[in-house]
C-alpha cells in the first residue's frame, strides 16, 4: 500500500488528490494550515491522518519531518499554493509577491528538501509539484500576473535542479499543470473539474519513469516548453 504526503490538502485540488488517493486505498498523510477547519478533508473516508503544516513555516516543514520520521512515503505531492492577484506592471504590491514566492517556491522545494529521507525509505520515490502554464516563460504571450508567474517559474527551475540533484537516490521529480479546475482559485468558470484534473495528474505521476524527471507536465499527459 502506497504512502501519500499531500500539502494544502483542505479543499480544491489537493483535498481531491486526498479523496482519490484514499479511495484507492493508499496511505494518506493529508497536510493542511488549520485541521480544526478542514471538515471535508477530516470527512473523508480511508486511512486518511490530518497534519497542521503552513508551507511557509520553514521551521515547522522541520517539525512534521521530525515527528513523521521512520516513516516511509511513496509519492509528495506539493500541492499547497496560492495567487493574490493578476496585477500587471506599475500596481505591485511587493508584500505580497515576498508571500508569494515564500507560498509557492520556497515552501514547497522546502518540504521536498525535509521529506527526502522519508522518500528515500520509500519505494515510490516521487515528487510532484503543482505548477502552472503561467510559470511558462514559452507560453507567456498575455503578460500580467507577474507575481504567480515569477513563483511558478522559479519553482519550475529549483525543481529541475532538485531532480537532477536527486536522481543518483532515484527520484522522479515532476513540475505538473493541473489544467484550469474549478475551485477557490480556478473560479465557477474553470474548464475542468477538480476529479478529472486529479484523475489525469494521478496517472502522469504513476506513468513516469526516470526519463520524465525534471520535465514540466499537464494533467492530460502534454510537455509544456519552459
Ligand atoms: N485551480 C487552477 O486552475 C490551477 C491552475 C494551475 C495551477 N494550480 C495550482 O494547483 C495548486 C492547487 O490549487 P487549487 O486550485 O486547489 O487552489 P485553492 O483552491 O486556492 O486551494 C489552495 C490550497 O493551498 C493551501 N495553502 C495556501 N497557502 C498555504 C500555506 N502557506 N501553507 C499550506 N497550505 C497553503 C490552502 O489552504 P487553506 O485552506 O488553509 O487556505 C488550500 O488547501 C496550487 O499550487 C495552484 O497554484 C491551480
């Protein structure tokens, strides 16, 4: 039975990577800010444990790895992410692009680097990141959203490099783009459903072999230029 370390598991993408995983009999080790306010994720059936983790308590991503040492996890997936806005140049507020790139690059290359030895124990040895096409420089024909953009490029790059620097243990290091699911931050709008977008995501990660690692995924399985 596989062992699953999911971030930002309360709702939208990651809640629904918890549900699958679950469902499909895995080990889940749901991680969230506030469990005492994660009632879906704490509802769902399985052998699914809550963690408090906020990914940008460095100190804290410590903490969890230490009291999950001797733990051996399968498959991280680095969910937890946030976008503040889509400000185009002359109206950004450079607090919030700190917090952004502390959200969504350097918490989750974090948790990566303190949860290697439970994967190295593990037999999945894969590590997922949630990107996106706005952290494509390829693909950036629109502007805008400068801040989530930076941190998704910036998490694209670190997480090459991590994959590069770890396949010597054996890693399989993706960058994935869930597609445009709707949730908090996909909107009412978004073209995909956060089942199918997992469902997809699921099997990129199950398909990948070493000559995937470091590469830049969607959810349906296409390479994204970087
Ligand atoms: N939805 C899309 O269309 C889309 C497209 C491309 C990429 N993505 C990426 O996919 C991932 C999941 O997105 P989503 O649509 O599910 O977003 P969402 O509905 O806004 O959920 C975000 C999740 O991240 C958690 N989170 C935020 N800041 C955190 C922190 N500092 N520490 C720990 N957890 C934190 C939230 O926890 P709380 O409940 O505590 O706030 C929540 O569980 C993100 O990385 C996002 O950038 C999404």
């Amino acid at each position: 039975m596989a062992t699953v370390l999911i971030t930002g598991a309360s709702r939208g993408i990651g809640l629904e990577f918890a549900r699958q995983y679950a469902a499909d009999g895995a080990r889940v080790l749901a991680t969230c800010r506030d469990p005492d306010r994660a009632a879906a994720l704490a509802a769902l059936a399985g052998d699914v444990t809550l963690h408090r983790l906020d990914v940008t308590d460095l100190a804290g991503v410590d903490a969890l790895a230490e009291t999950l040492a001797g733990e051996a996890i399968d498959i991280l997936v680095n969910n937890a992410g946030m976008l503040s806005s889509g400000q185009r140049a002359g109206g950004i507020d450079f607090d919030a692009w700190e917090e952004e790139l502390k959200v969504n690059t350097i918490g989750p290359i974090k948790v990566a680097l303190a949860f290697l030895p439970h994967l190295k124990r593990g037999s999945g040895r894969r590590i997922a990141f949630l990107s996106s096409t706005l952290g494509s420089i390829a693909e950036n024909t629109s502007g805008a959203y400068m801040l989530y953009r930076s941190s998704k490029a910036g998490l694209n790059a670190a997480g090459r490099s991590l994959a590069i620097d770890t396949a010597q243990d054996g890693m399989i290091v993706l960058l994935l783009h869930p597609g445009w699911v709707r949730t908090d931050m996909g909107g009412p709008h978004a073209a995909i459903t956060p089942e199918a977008s997992v469902q997809g995501l699921r099997q990129v990660i199950a398909d990948a072999g070493p000559e995937k690692s470091g590469r830049f995924f969607a959810y349906d399985g296409r390479e994204i230029p970087w």
